[in-house]
C-alpha cells in the first residue's frame, strides 16, 4: 500500500450525515423549488448505495419507500 492509500481522509460525501442531509433538504425544496428538490433525492440513493451506509436491507427499505412516496405524490399528488 501507498502513504496515499493508507492516509485516506473521508470526504464530506462519503459521510452518512450528508446523504441524510440531502435527502431531507431534498425533499423540503421539493415543496419550494421541484427542480432542485428533485436533483437532491436521487443523490441520496447514490451515496447511501454507493458507500454502503447502513445494512442492506435497510437501505432496500428505504429506497422502496421513498420510491413509492415520490411516485405515488408524483402521480395522484395525494396517497
């Protein structure tokens, strides 16, 4: 291993506090500003998905609920 690899600082993106963030943020601008509320979301599943914050089944849970909530508002706007 190289000095580089082994003195690997986290990223801020890499934090499970920001996926979180995002995801909250996210979904209040939804409500404000669609556009940026909508670009914030899909984020969060990346990161968490990404750099495997939390359990599997954890992160399957939360990503069909989300899912089913945006798509459900999305379509009906009211579920």
């Amino acid at each position: 291993m190289t000095d580089q690899e082994t003195n690997h600082e986290t990223k801020i993106y890499e934090k499970k506090w920001f996926a979180w963030m995002l995801l909250i943020v996210g979904g209040a601008l939804l409500g404000l500003i669609a556009g940026i509320g909508w670009l914030m979301i899909p984020v969060f599943f990346y990161l968490i998905w990404r750099y495997k914050h939390h359990g599997k089944v954890f992160r399957i849970v939360v990503t069909i609920f989300f899912y089913d909530r945006v798509f459900c508002i999305h379509r009906w706007r009211r579920c």
